[in-house]
C-alpha cells in the first residue's frame, strides 16, 4: 500500500470547484435510461453514449473524474484510444465500480446486501493494470415499516469496508458509498436518525478494518425526505441536517464527501450542495458525484441521435459548470435558465 499515493489521489477526487461523474450504471441500469430515450441497449449505443459525456468540451474544468462500469473501462473512443487513457490525458482521474448489485438479505424480507467481494483483490489488480485510480461501492439501506435493522446496517458495512481495505492494499481509493434510499415516503427526521446510525456503523468498521480515512472518499446521501412524503422540507433544512449529521460522524482525516443525487432532479441537487457549500468552513471538501443529476439533461438532449451529439455535450458541461460552482455556494436557481 502506498499511503502517499492514495492520499494525493483522494484529494485530487475532492478538488476544489471540481466533482466526479458517476457514469457506472450496469448493462442493465443503463438499458433503463435508454429505454426513456428508446434507444436499444446496444454495445455502441452504450460506447457512443460514454464517448458523448467523457468528450464533452470544458466538463474537465469540473470533473475531475468519472467512475465507470466493467464494460466502459475496456471500451475506446471512435478513433481507438482506451476511455482511461482519454481520460486521464485530459485531467480526469478513471474510476471502476467493483460491486455486483444489491441482492437480497437472506433471512432478512426487504433488505439487501451488496456482493462482489469474492475475487476482488484479482480484479482490483486488473483494473489498476487497465487505469483505474479509484473504485466505488454502494451499500443500499431502504427506509420503511421496522427497516432497516441495526443487523443489516452492520453487515453492509462490513462489506464495504472490507471492500476499502482491499482497494487501498492495491493503490485504488475506495468510494465509500452508503447510500439510504429517498425512495419512499419518511420524514426527513426518520432520514436523518438512519442516516446517523449508518455512518456511525461505517466509520466504526472502517476502523476496525483498518482503512486509511486520509486515503478514501465519502458518498452519502443528502439527508432529505422520502419523495412520497407529504409536506418535503425545505433546501436549507436539508442543507442544515446533512451537515449536523456528518459533523457528527465523519472525521476530519476523511479528506472529501462527494454526495449521490438519489433521485433528486438536477436542479434540487445542484441547490443543495451549493447551501450545504455555504454552511462552512467545514473540515472536507463536499462535492458531487452525480449520477442522474449530471446525466437527465445530456441523455435528453443527445436522444440516440449523432445530430444532437454536442447538444448532449453541452448539456452535461452546463450541470459540471453549475455544480462546479454548487461546491463554492455560487450557485443561484436563476443559472438554469441561462443558455447551456
Ligand atoms: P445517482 O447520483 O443517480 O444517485 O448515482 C450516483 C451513484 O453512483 C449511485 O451509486
């Protein structure tokens, strides 16, 4: 393990004014969103698509890297150059998601475990041999009726840090990414005590495992109501309660959280991380590592069409700009309507 290494890689993840894009959906997440645009789920389709976003003009003024599936870090842009080696040319660091999927708890109705720790050193080593600087995984907590349960909580987290321990053996940081669902209708009170619980239990077994918490960034969600919730709060309260609770939990060793969108429109996400900006100065970097919300606009605006291939373009360097400003607390709701 190379602690100077992971650490200046860590920091580079977090860097001022700059997030990451999380472009990782599997085949099957990534066949859902073309399904919107109805556009077969083909190997080109899906290479044609990543080309689109990795090239877009002046996104890397803001990214400063983009996590990608199995398939993606083994793909080429048109004229034959490996997406990592694009990428990391242009400034931004090449990312791999290394989990498999969040499968069923056996034992445990409605909760799920994630897998992919089975063979994951061999990968990890074939992954940094293909580029890869860093790796995410995501551990997935729902809220509803009696979940989840304290033994869920614990045995998500284990994986994860089982999982950062093992990136950091072989030179990768490790995103760690445990992420409670907005999925259903709970009060942002309800987000916020399971929120608490969680990282509680993450930073403990990140500890036990050993991981390096200089090496390694943060994903979590904001703390915010369940979407089917009646009467949501409001931005700046979900500003305020996702700073309370990662005050409490995240020690200032960890040297950035980069928060997922979860669901929130591109605009609600860019809102919040712009009102959580303001609430410093605080003891990391808090960015982005957006998936839909940096996504939604570029894949409308492309549409499987070559002719709107720099609109797409154009689209995902707007949402890069404007959360690239988020991460400063420059961001104002009047920025959306100005031209991409
Ligand atoms: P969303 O921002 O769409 O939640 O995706 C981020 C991500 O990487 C989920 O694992």
């Amino acid at each position: 393990m190379n602690a100077n290494e992971l650490m200046r890689v860590a920091s580079a993840m977090v860097a001022r004014g700059k997030g990451i894009l999380a472009a990782d959906e599997s085949t099957g997440s990534i066949k859902k969103r073309f399904d919107s645009i109805k556009l077969e789920s083909t190997e080109e389709h899906r290479r044609t698509y990543r080309e689109m976003l990795f090239t877009a003009p002046g996104a890397a003024e803001w990214v400063s890297g983009v996590i990608m599936f199995d398939e993606t870090l083994r793909q080429k842009t048109k004229d034959g150059t490996p997406f990592p080696q694009y990428l990391a040319k242009q400034g931004m660091l090449p990312g791999i998601k290394v989990d498999t999927g969040a499968k069923p708890l056996a034992g445990y109705p409605g909760e799920t475990i994630t897998e992919g720790l089975d063979g994951l050193r061999e990968r990890l080593i074939e992954y940094r041999g293909l580029g890869a600087r860093f790796a995410k995984w995501r551990a997935v907590i729902d809220i509803a009726e009696g979940i989840p349960t304290a033994f869920a909580v614990r045995a998500n987290a284990q994986a994860l840090a089982r999982y950062a321990a093992l990136c950091q053996e072989n030179d990768i940081v490790p995103i760690v990414e445990p992420e409670v669902l907005m999925d259903g209708g709970h009060s942002i009170e309800r987000c916020e005590k399971v929120t608490d619980q969680v990282l509680d239990c993450v930073f403990h077994e990140l500890y036990e495992h050993r991981v390096l918490l200089e090496g390694m960034v943060l994903k979590p969600n904001m703390v915010i109501s369940g979407k089917k919730a009646p009467n949501r709060a409001p931005p700046q309260t979900v500003a305020e309660a996702t700073v309370r609770v990662l005050k409490r939990h995240v020690p200032p060793a960890v040297p950035g959280i980069a928060f997922l969108s979860g669901g929130q429109s591109p605009a609600e996400a860019t809102l919040h991380l712009s009102l959580i900006n303001r609430l410093g100065p605080l003891p990391w970097a808090l960015t982005f590592s957006y998936g839909r919300a940096l996504q939604e606009t570029a894949l409308k605006g492309w549409a499987g069409q070559a002719a709107n291939f720099t609109a797409g373009q154009q689209e995902l360097a707007k949402r890069a700009r404007l959360n690239g400003l988020a991460t400063a607390g420059r961001y104002g709701a009047e920025m959306e309507s100005q031209a991409a």
